[in-house]
C-alpha cells in the first residue's frame, strides 16, 4: 500500500464522515477491516478486500486492522509489519504514518483493542476468522450483518443513512471508476472481431482497468449465454449470429464501484430480431433515467421499465393483453425477471451485506410477486445516491419452459411468436445514474447505447 503524505481531502473528509456519525449515535463503535482468506495454502491467499463500512471511515485499505470511533474521535488499531516481512513485501508504513494520513486520535497495537472495546458496537465482516475475532474482543455472540440486534442495529441504520449520498469525495472515487468502466467496455467491443472466444474479449476489457491500477468491482460478466444472469464461464466461442452481454465495472484503488453492462453483435451487426428486442430495452433503459430524480419512488422506476417492456413485446406480438394487465399479472416478468438496479457505491450493490436494511426503506418489505420479489431498491430518490439502471430481456429455459408458468401465461405469450425471436438469448443495457437536485447525471453517459453506435464501435477493427 502506497501512503501519500499531505492528503487534505482524504482527512478532511474522514474527519467529516465520523463527525456525522456521532451526531446520530451516542456510543462507541469498533469496525474491523477482515484479512486475506487463503485459497489452498496459508501463503498463497485471494486478493484483500477491505470491508467497505471499514474503508468508509478509514478511507485505505488496511488489513487486519480496526478503528474504534467515539464522540467524533477516531483511533486505530494496527500491528507494525514484522521486520521479516520486508523481504517478501518490501518497507511498509508504520502506524504511526498511516494514523497521520487518515486523521486518527491515537493509534495503537491490535492487543490494546480489548480494553477499549466495552460496549461498542460493530457490523460483522465477511471473513470468519475476523468475524471470530470480533465475537471474542466484544465478548458477545454476533449477528449476521442482515439482521442485527440492540445498538448493532442502531450503528447499521446510522451507517445507511450516512452512505446513500455521496460525498464529494465519494463521487470523486465514483467518477473515476465510471470513466475506467467506459473505456474498458469501448476496447472490448473493438477486441470482438479478433476474439476467438469470451476470453479473449474479457481479457482485453480488463487490461484496461488493471492498467489504471483499478480492479474489477465484481467478477466479470463476458457472455453470448446472456440469459444466464451472472455466468462466470469464458470459454464459449464467439461466432457470427451471437450477441455478447458484458457486465463488466472498475473499482478503484479504495473500493469505490462503477457498474455497467452493453450488448452487442459478434459480427458487428444486430440481426432485425435482435435489433427489435434491443430497442425494446433500450426504450425502457432511456426513459427510466429520464425519470429519476429526487422526490421519486424507485419503485415506480422499476414498473415503469415493465410497462414498456410489456408494451414492446406486445407490440412485437409476443405478449396480447393490456399492458397493465400484463404487468400486474407479471407478464413481463416471464422476461425481465430482475429489479430495475441498485445502489452503487463501496459495494457494486452498495451495503447489499445489510440485506434489506440498506436497500429498503424502513417498514418497507420485499413484495412476493414474480415481478417485484427481485426489487434491491425501494426507496425515495434523494440528491447524492447514485444507482443503476438495467432493463434486459432474457429467454431463460427454466423460466420459459416451467409448466406453471406455462399453464398461467397461456392466453398471454404467443409462443409461436417468441420462436422467431431464437438469437436473442439476453440484452440488457445498464449505467450509473447520480441524483441530484436538477434530476440526475448519467456517470457512464459517454458510453453510447443507441445500436448503430454500438455497431460502429464494434466494427473499428474489422
């Protein structure tokens, strides 16, 4: 880890990020930042990540450390790095260096922690050697961080209300991921002709972003099986009639996300069925940023993808009914089975480890309808939340070919219809929209959408 001395911005803005905080609590809190979980042997681990509400308040990722935050205070916990260790990973900062740069009250060695910890409160990480860790320091049992307890959830619903509006710094991380993200996705759409398989397209997207000195916010979704949501297989050929889905985002250096998706042709040229589909979602994806602004239900965003979603595939004739007939019966669900989008932050789906905490609005629960039971997000826009943005259109098997949905959908999909629509496996068009008190910016705006644009960016190297 490279510490930059004379950061202003950085303890400026820690500093105001736990004076807020004590403005909503009145007790001590203690985050722990995890540690490197190993992937076969104690050595050779899976890279660090830093828990986010860590990295909120301590603004670097350090591993295994804590920081105890009290009336506005904040001290941190950290071991200096063996003398040993500089052979294998060269001079690390000192504490003392690193409390400096974050703004810390005090620093001191992680044995000290136990007595400063009586009655605080904290959010449990993902690693269970620390989640361990933090049981025995604390001297009580730990909830998951989905469902917190007593002053736990106090210090949760504390830390949601702080992170759903960026900060100037947070946007300033934000906009940096976003434009990264952008750039990946233009190389690989130019890297598509030249691509024997999904590999060799998500090999050049990523090179971008590891060129920046970024990661991957998530694994990389680079795909012709586009119905498949989250497919994490690259070794598909790409051949002349497919349509590449890439989900692909950049994080930065201290974990803030960006989050997009386009699809686009292999050979460079939607087919017209393709391109119906595509106009389809890219109808929805357009006028559902169009509508955010502060003051809005999120959820009103979501049904009003489905309406032109519906609309679309009525049109198209493979939905017949009322559109909002069809969406109330969750009709377009059949297809667009997923929520609009989400928050994006620290997290890709930001604070998604709090479950429906962050995500929902209090006395808010999810719905248990086929077409709203996959909503992240339901709440009122506010100025400074940035959120996502994706519309998609999928022909899953499993879905398509369910007996029960096909018995209850049968007066209302022609499925006849649907069969010419065979070369469109999965669309989904997605970008990070910021609020703000004007109604929003798009972060991701620079990458195009509309499909003669994508065709030309795809055939830049043929």
């Amino acid at each position: 880890m490279k510490i930059t001395q004379g950061d202003d911005l950085l303890t400026n803005t820690l500093h105001q990020r736990r004076q807020k905080l004590a403005r909503l609590i009145s007790f001590p809190v203690i985050l722990w930042s995890g540690r490197s979980v190993p992937r076969n042997y104690p050595a050779l681990t899976y890279p660090f990540r830093a828990s986010s509400h860590f990295l909120y308040f301590a603004g670097l990722p350090l591993e295994n450390a804590a920081i105890r935050l009290e009336s506005g205070k904040l001290e941190l916990f950290l071991d200096d790095a063996p003398a040993s260790s500089t052979l294998w990973h060269g001079e690390m900062p000192k504490r003392a260096e690193i409390a400096e740069l974050i703004g810390a009250d005090g620093a001191f060695p992680m044995a000290e922690l136990k007595a400063r910890s009586i009655n605080a409160a904290t959010i449990a990480v993902q690693d269970s050697w620390t989640q361990l860790q933090q049981s025995q320091i604390l001297d009580r049992p730990l909830a998951p961080p989905n469902s917190p307890t007593g002053i736990d959830l106090e210090l949760t619903q504390a830390i949601v209300s702080l992170r759903l509006s960026h900060d100037a710094a947070s946007l300033a991380e934000l906009r940096q991921a976003a434009a990264v993200t952008v750039e990946a996705h233009k190389a690989g759409m130019a890297a598509t002709r030249n691509a024997q398989i999904e590999a060799g397209v998500r090999a050049a997207m990523e090179s971008i972003i590891i060129s920046k000195n970024m990661t991957y916010a998530y694994p990389s979704i680079v795909t012709v099986h586009g119905e498949v949501l989250h497919s994490e297989h690259y070794h598909n050929s790409l051949q002349t009639g497919d349509l590449l889905l890439a989900d692909v985002g950049a994080e930065t250096s201290t974990g803030w996300a960006a989050d997009v998706t386009r699809t686009w042709p292999v050979s460079g040229k939607f087919s017209p069925t393709q391109r119906a589909i595509y106009d389809v979602v890219l109808a929805a994806h357009d006028a559902c940023i169009d509508y955010i602004s502060p003051g809005v239900e999120y959820q009103d965003i979501h049904l009003l993808a489905a309406r032109i979603m519906a609309e679309g595939l009525v049109d198209l004739g493979i939905l017949r009914g009322n559109v909002e007939d069809l969406v109330e019966m969750d009709a377009h669900a059949l297809f667009f089975v997923h929520g609009i989008g989400h928050l994006i932050g620290l997290d890709v789906h930001d604070m998604e480890d709090l479950g429906d905490l962050a995500g929902y609005q209090e006395g808010r629960t999810r719905s248990s309808r086929f077409g709203l039971g996959f909503l992240r997000l339901n709440r009122v826009l506010r100025p400074g939340m940035l959120v996502s943005i994706e519309p998609g259109f999928y022909q899953v098997p499993a879905i398509l070919n369910n007996p029960e949905n096909r018995a209850k959908y049968e007066d209302f999909v022609k499925w006849e219809e649907l069969e010419k629509f065979a070369d469109v496996r999965g669309i989904r068009i997605e970008d990070d929209i910021l609020v703000i008190d004007e109604g929003r910016e798009v972060l991701t705006g620079k990458l195009p959408t509309k499909a003669p644009e994508i065709e030309e960016l795809v055939a830049v190297n043929t």
